[in-house]
C-alpha cells in the first residue's frame, strides 16, 4: 500500500520547458539575435549539456550559466559580468513564465483526501525550489523538500529518494515518486526502492523498464496507487 507520494517539480508539477521556451525567445529578440524555434532548442540543448556538468562538480552553479551564455551568442570570451547579466535578464522573464500544470492541482487534492504525505525531490537547491512552488501558487503544499543542498548529491543517488522517504515517515517500498525523467527520476527512485511512476507527458515512446509505471498525466495518478 502507498502511504506517501514524493514529486519531481520541473516538468512535473511546473511547466519549466514551456517557460524557459517564452523566456529565451524573448530575450534572443531583445538581444537582435535569430529567436526562431530552432534557437529555442538550441538553448534547451545547451542546458543539457552544462548544467550535468554542475551536478557533477565540474562546475559552479553561476559558471555553468555562463557557460550556457557564452555558447548561446557563440563568444567564448564573453566576461563574467556581461554573461551575468545577460542570464540574468532571461532568468527574469523564466521567472514570470513559471506556471504549473493544469493537472496538479485536481491531483494534490486527491492525495490530500486520502490523507498521504507529500514531497519533493529535486536537484535545484531547496531555496530556489520554494520560492518556484510560492510563485506557482504551490507553497505550503509539500510537507518535505529534499534539494541538491540537503545531501550534496541529487538524483538518481539512491541516497535522496530514501533520505525523503524517512522525512515523510514512509519506507522506500510504501512511497511512489513521480517525475518526468526516465533516467533520473523513474530508474532512480525504482533503483532505491520506490514506487517509479514515469510522467511521459509528451509520449516520448521509450519502452518502459521493468518495475516502472508509465503515464501520460497526473490525473492516472489516483489509479495508479489505488
């Protein structure tokens, strides 16, 4: 039997591609460079590919920014101020654009009828996740956040998701988490013991690895753990 539910929040519980989309198509406007949808992937790309580089130690949190910046506007030697700056100015608009799903609200309530404990796991420090969940209209609704800062370590450490599991009350085997990374999030928590629920919200089409629940929305979450 289920007796907590554990959540991802970017992607999961808040639209980030959406407004990291809106964000750095406006700020490449503003800026006089091409903003067509192929630069809006670019962007999301090179996210990709830095910020592992800072969950792995490679980076700071600032320089994989940066760096992010400096392959944006293809100049390697921007400075250090100028990069702030211009991250700054993008994350200002992200900021704005934050908004959660429309299938979260309707599914937090349910749980909270059935009177299960939830949380968060996320691999963002646990400040700037708090401030996201109040910006969304989400705060006060989570009774544990697990960040980066907590351990040192983010996900797929099996170290986080069991670490939440003990702050909700629950063992590893009587909590589900919920995320929309196969790797990260679904594999991680199935690997420490957890209830693995892949939210594939655009139908990414991978066959699902065994012991991982596959849905395309929250509002199959009720299913799924009744």
């Amino acid at each position: 039997m289920v007796r907590g539910v554990l959540f991802d929040i970017d992607d999961t519980l808040v639209d980030h591609a959406g407004a990291s989309r809106a964000a750095i198509v406006g700020q490449l406007r503003d800026v006089g460079l091409p903003h067509a949808a192929s630069d809006a992937d670019r962007w999301r790309v090179l996210d990709e590919r830095h910020f592992p580089r800072f969950l792995a130690g490679e980076l700071g949190f600032q320089e994989q920014r940066r760096a992010r910046v400096r392959d944006m506007v293809d100049d390697p030697d921007l400075d250090d101020g100028a990069a702030d700056a211009w991250f700054a100015a993008y994350n200002e608009r992200f900021e704005s654009s934050w908004a959660c799903f429309d299938d979260v609200l309707a599914a937090l309530a349910g749980l909270a009828d059935r009177g299960l404990p939830v949380g968060i796991v996320t691999n963002l420090d646990s400040r700037r996740q708090r401030h996201k969940l109040e910006r969304v209209g989400l705060g006060g609704r989570f009774d544990v956040l697990v960040g980066l800062d907590t351990l040192g370590v983010g996900k797929p450490d099996a170290a986080v998701f069991r670490h939440a599991c003990e702050l909700l009350g629950t063992e590893p085997a009587e909590t589900a988490f919920v995320g929309d990374r196969l790797e990260h999030d679904a594999l991680g928590a199935r690997d420490a013991g957890l209830l693995a629920v892949w939210l594939d919200r655009n139908g990414a089409g991978h066959d699902v690895p065994e012991g991982v629940v596959r849905v395309r929305s929250l509002a199959e979450l009720e299913e799924v753990l009744a």
